[in-house]
C-alpha cells in the first residue's frame, strides 16, 4: 500500500506507488461530482470508477509485489487484486452495475473502518489521543452501512453518500507514536 504523510513524501514513492497515490487522489473530484450532479454523473461514474480502481489497484499491487523494503504486513495485494477485478468489472458492465457501485463501496468504506477501528484501540492501549481515529472509524462504519443497505430504493441518495465516502476515501486518521495525523493512501 502507498502512503504519504506530505506532499514531497510523492517524490520518494516509487513510479507505480505515485501513480497510486496521484489516481487515489482522484476519487475526492469524483465525490464532488457526485454531490454536485447525482443525475448527471450517474451514468458515468461506473466508467470513472472503474478506470481509477483499475489503475489504483494495478498500480499498488506492483509496489507491493517489487518494494524489497515492504513488511509482510503492509502489503494489501488482497485489497489490491480486488480492486482490478471490480474495477474491470466496472468498465465491462458499465451503468448495468450501478446500484452495485454504491455496494462495493460501502464494503471498501467498511474495511477501511476496521483499519482505523484498530488504530483506535491502539491508540486507546498507548494511551495516545484517539477522539479523531474513533470520530473517523464511526463515519466510514456509518457511511459504509447506509451505502449497503437498499441501495435499489433511492439511488439519488446513494450517489450522494457515495460522494462523501469517495471525498474521505483516499484520506487516513492514525496514530504514529502518540500523534495523531492524516495521510493519503492508495
């Protein structure tokens, strides 16, 4: 998984890691868009993103597979090789998956939220400020639910929440030795 704590932290990361991180980047634009033009993106977004999970996934997963330095556990390949095939799927199915997209994305949403749901009770452990890692946790576990649940009912609505979650997704609250901090992942 690429990760950078500042800007310059882009220069460091290796060609596939900034083209993760750059693509990553990319979804809070596609979140706006969402929020601004539910109607007018719906028929667009699983071609949107598609082509960023394709690449974001493609791209992580070679930083994974050739950083010699990479710990076995931070490397995502899992979350990675799933993000290319739901991102294919995105682009060969197109607005046919659409009520889909907000599903998977809640699933992602959710995951994300176990991350930070264990940084929390590190955090908590190391008696270290964890308000921001909890108030984080809880809205990616919220967002996530609602993004699941009836997703045929109201798609509107759907896209609307679903533009929030991609405006938070490439975002990270942790905690590295007391200090709590956002990063951007891919």
């Amino acid at each position: 998984m690429a990760r950078i704590d500042s800007v310059s932290e882009i220069k460091q990361q290796p060609a596939p890691g900034k083209a993760a991180i750059i693509a990553s980047l990319l979804f809070p634009f596609i979140g706006i868009a969402c929020i601004l033009a539910p109607e007018g993106i719906m028929s667009f977004l699983p071609y949107l993103l598609g082509g960023l999970m394709l690449v974001v996934g493609a791209a992580d997963l070679t930083t994974d597979l050739t950083d010699p330095n990479k710990e076995a556990g931070s490397i995502s390949q899992g979350s990675d090789v799933v993000m290319i095939v739901v991102g294919g799927m995105l682009l060969v199915k197109g607005a046919a998956l659409l009520t889909l997209v907000g599903v998977v994305w809640g699933f992602i949403g959710l995951s994300k939220a176990a991350g930070e749901i264990d940084e929390t009770f590190h955090a908590i452990r190391a008696k270290a400020p964890f308000a921001l890692l909890t108030l984080s946790s809880a809205i990616e576990v919220v967002l996530g639910t609602l993004l699941i649940a009836s997703p045929l009912e109201n798609i509107e609505h759907h896209v609307l929440l679903l533009g929030i979650e991609l405006i938070l997704h490439p975002f990270t609250i942790h905690s590295d030795n007391g200090k709590t901090h956002l990063s951007a992942e891919a």
